[in-house]
C-alpha cells in the first residue's frame, strides 16, 4: 500500500559528457601561479614543484599541476650517490614517464619526429582534470625575460589522425592556439630542428613539453629556457615556472562522462492519497480533517526509492509540496549521478 | 541543510548512507527496484477548511511552504509515507506495539506489532510482516527478525556492517533485540538511546519508539 514497483521503463541509465575548465578559479585561463616556499626544498623538491593557483599557505589554495624535468643521463639535478654515475631524480622522472607513456624501457621520447634526451612534465593535478583533458582547449603561453612569447598548444583541430601509446591517446604540442597550430614559422607548428613542442596526453592528464625546443635561442622558434644539463642540482623546473608566470595564461579545460540514473517515479489518480502523518490522523487513525473524509488530499514532499528488501536506497526531496488527490496524477523524474 | 528553491519545482537526489554502504559491498543489494513517497515537513493543521477565499485556499499554506534539502540518514526521512486506499476510508491502519523499549545490557526482548483498521480487522498480523530499522546497530548485540522465512528476510539476518553507527533492518512477524554487552560504547554514560522504526509491509503504517540501553558492567 505505500510501497510501488517501477517498470522496467522507469529506470533508465544514461552517459553525458560534461566539460569544464580545470582550473579550481573556474576561470578558463589560469593566470596567476605560485609555488610553495617550503616544497621544493623538501625531498620532493628534487623531483618535482607544485603549482598553485594562490598562495600556497591560504585556505584555498589548491595544486594545480606540478613541474617535473626528465632527463635520460640523470643530468640536470644531483646523482643519488657520487659513485654511481647517471642515477638522479631527473633519471628517476625519465624512467617514470617512459614505462607510464611509452610502455618501453628501451624506447626514447620523440616529439614529432626527433628523439630528445630531456623535457619537462606537467602533471594536472588528479582532482582538476577528472576524467581526461580536452583536446583544443590547451593553451599555454610562455613568456622570457626579453619578453620573448611563445604560444603552445595541442594540434588535435588540425584534423590529422589520432595517435594511441601506452598513455592512451596522444597529439603533438606546437606552436599556435586552440588546437590549431601556426604556420607563420613552420607548416606543421614545430621547430625546424627539434621536432615539436612536445606532447599533449589528455588521457593521463599529462604535457610533455620539449627541453629542447624550448631551449632555442636566437629564433622565434624557442625563447631560450636555459636548461642545465650537468651532475649537479639546476632547478630546473623553477626555470619552466618562470616562464609560466611571465607568460600569465595558462587555458585547459577537462571532459568527463557522468553516468546517471534516471528514475521515473508515475503516481496514478487513485493512489497515495491518504498520508500517515501524525497531523492527518489520530492515534487510532482516525482523520484529522472532516472534509478529507469525501476529498482525501495529501502534499508529496520526498520520493523514497527501495530495494527488495524495503533499504532505503536513494531519497529525492521535492522544492515545493506537490497536491495529490483522487483526480490529479503525477510523473516526478529524478536524476542520480554516479 | 539549507532550503530548496521553490521559485520552480525541482527535484534534489541523493543516495543515503544505507545507500552508500550498499553500493560500496558491491553484492547486488544496491538495486532500485521499487519507490515510495512521503509527506515529511507537512504540518496538516495549517490546512484552513475555513479559508473565507473557498476550498480552492484550503491549502494554501502549506503550498507556498519552502521545503528542506534531503537529509542523508535513512532512518530520518521517509517518516510518514502516503498510502494508497480505498476512497471513503475514514481510519487509516497503525501500529500497535509498545511505547518504549528499555533493555539493561544483555537482556533480551521479543517486540511482536499488531496492525489496528487494517483489512477490516480490529487487530492483524501483516501477512508480509514488518520491517523492524534500529537508527543505531551497535546497540544490539543480537538484532533478528522471525516469522518470515523469505531469502531476503534471511539475507537481512545475516548481514552485518563493522564499525559504524548506521541503522541495520530485518524483516519478521516479531523482533527479538538482545542489547549490547560492550562497555566501550556508553563511554562515561549510564544509558545509550536509539530509535526502532517498525513498518507495517502490507499497510505501510509506521511507529518509532525509543530504546534505552542500561549500563550494568562497570
């Protein structure tokens, strides 16, 4: 008498994609960045800086992405052990994106073509990107102390076919804004000589950007980074951070899919009209008010949804009182999202 | 808990924490299969049969009512569900049971409800018995329903949940309640409360009594 079985049609699942900027502003573009005074000297400093979109000691603050530099030989920070040649945080990082993006101990990182030996890593923060990133809507724009600007982005609006790896799927980095690369320097958005700007890997949340490339001097091509390639530790990443927060725009936004659960719950005119409500009947169950004797009306206010075994599984409130009697019927639709 | 935006009608889900806990064991349990609804937060004595506007007014004060956000315990929403009877029907079916349970720590209890102006009866045991819910499970050390031999009544017997203060259902013609041993639970008081929520399966009447928990170990 007060509990209802849904047909089959009344329970329905359904995937939407939902995409939205990553950043925890809520704004497109990233503009201001800022790192920890106490991070990078800590031991995770060797490996990588976190990035936040505030200072990092106030409440809101949160990580955005964080900076790592990968380099083969182990350059560019200082061995774990003197004695041991070539074995450094920078070799540790290599090693990790090359099993988690190439799958291969024996393969090499190639942007467009060319094999390089070091680059950098962006890593979005977990809870930021969600599910996968969004290909297009990448745009970063670094900017040196000559004030020198170069504009990144992925080239997945281009229209060429999409690259799969280890990493799921991958696009070029290049020169240009919204997916689609500029061709003022080179017709694809690379550099002459060292290949593309890097790689954009939306489905691990990850950017690689090209040391190399980012290292030219002298051309519009880089904006002359200064990576430190040597046995001792270089900061590396404060470098790129630099260059970030000269730049002062940094766009992404996130793509996820979310599974819901819709629940038609369908009232026919003659049910639920009586209510057990302490204030519609007496202790004995008598009703409360004469005139419901002949015209029983009740408000619905929450849809209880059950399983078998009478669990009160999920529970919908209503924003208002919803009439119901002998002559009114009611389909409420509820949405749960997993 | 915040107010509903009743400028349009909307509808605010969520799952409760049995809901949660059901879809976190992963056994299957977690499947809507059938619904309810409920009159919660109506207050029927703001319902003017003599509004001088006419009958069309009659409730006019409960229409316009903000309602509040869906709370996550089960054990506090869903309180007085709306049922489905014949039209004319001037008493509805309620529970009798008794007022109040209190148990000294160890001690047993049978709780056997009877449904009242149900099926033309004065006095009748549901065919489909009750669903008996305890707000707290780790009050009771022994917490069964019998008379119902279905597999999910039994499925409901078996299941136990560590660790928490979430509300634990059985179904059963009557309830046996054995209350708790453990010392650690009433910290320094002298009585641990909870509420026992008794659902009539078949008439969908509903009553909830307290139970206090006596500390006797020391």
């Amino acid at each position: 008498m007060s509990f209802k079985r849904f047909d089959a049609e009344d329970l329905v699942i359904a995937s939407e994609a939902v995409s939205a900027p990553v950043w925890s502003t809520g704004e497109p573009i990233l503009t201001t960045f800022f790192t920890s005074s106490v991070q990078p000297n800590l031991e995770s400093g060797k490996f990588y800086y976190d990035v936040y979109q505030t200072g990092s000691t106030l409440d809101i603050s949160a990580v955005q992405f964080s900076i790592a530099y990968a380099d083969l030989d182990g350059s560019g920070s200082a061995p774990y052990n003197s004695a041991v040649a070539g074995k450094a945080p920078s070799s540790t990082i290599y090693g990790q994106y090359r099993s988690l993006i190439l799958g291969d101990e024996e393969s090499s990182f190639s942007f467009g073509g060319v094999t390089q030996e070091y680059f950098y890593a962006l890593a979005i923060d977990r809870d930021r990107f969600k599910e996968s990133l969004l290909p297009a809507s990448f745009n970063l724009t670094l900017k040196n102390t000559s004030n020198r600007a170069l504009y990144l982005t992925d080239n997945s609006a281009n229209g060429t076919p999409v690259v799969f790896n280890d990493a799921g799927r991958v696009y070029q980095v290049v020169s240009g804004s919204n997916g689609v690369a500029y061709t003022g320097v080179n017709a694809n958005g690379y550099t002459t000589a060292s290949g593309s700007y890097g790689l954009f890997l939306p489905d691990v949340g990850i950017i690689l950007l090209n040391g190399a490339a980012l290292d030219i001097t002298g051309t519009a091509e880089g904006i002359a980074l200064g990576t430190t390639r040597g046995n001792t530790a270089a900061a590396n990443p404060a470098k790129l951070y630099q260059v970030i927060t000269s730049g002062s725009a940094f766009q992404l936004s996130y793509k996820e899919t979310v599974t819901s659960q819709f629940v038609f719950a369908r009232v026919r005119n003659s049910e639920y009209n009586y209510s057990t409500n302490p204030s519609y009947i007496t202790g004995t169950g008598d009703l409360k008010i004469s005139s419901m004797l002949d015209t029983p009306q009740t408000y619905i206010t929450s849809v209880g949804m059950y399983n078998d075994n009478n669990e009160l599984l999920a529970v919908a409130k209503l924003s208002r009182p919803l009439l119901k009697d002998f002559t009114k019927e009611a389909l409420i639709r509820i949405k749960l999202d997993f | 808990m915040g107010y509903l935006n009743n400028s349009v009608v909307t509808v605010d889900a969520i799952l409760t924490k049995k809901g949660r806990e059901l879809l976190a064991r992963g056994d299957g349990s977690f499947r809507i299969t059938q619904f309810a609804l409920s009159d919660d937060e109506i207050d029927y004595t703001l319902y003017n049969t003599s509004h001088p506007s006419g009958s069309a007014y009659y409730g006019e004060a409960i229409e316009a009512m903000p309602l509040l956000e869906a709370f996550p315990d089960e054990t506090q929403i869903m309180k007085y569900k709306l049922t489905t009877l014949p039209r004319g029907t001037a008493r509805l079916p309620v529970l009798a049971t008794k007022s109040t349970v209190v148990l000294k720590q160890g001690q047993s209890e049978a709780i056997t409800p009877q449904t009242l102006n149900y099926l033309g009866g004065n006095q009748t045991f549901e065919t489909s018995g009750y669903t008996f819910t305890i707000a707290d499970a780790r009050v009771a050390s022994i917490f069964q329903g019998v008379g119902i031999n279905t597999e999910e009544a039994n499925r409901l017997n078996t299941t136990t949940t560590l660790g928490t203060n979430v509300s634990k259902t059985v179904i059963g013609t009557s309830l046996n309640i054995t209350s708790t041993t453990v010392n650690t639970l009433f910290g320094t008081n002298t009585q641990l409360q909870t509420t026992l929520t008794i659902i009539g399966r078949d008439s969908g009447a509903r009553v909830t009594i307290p139970v206090t928990i006596t500390r006797v170990n020391q």
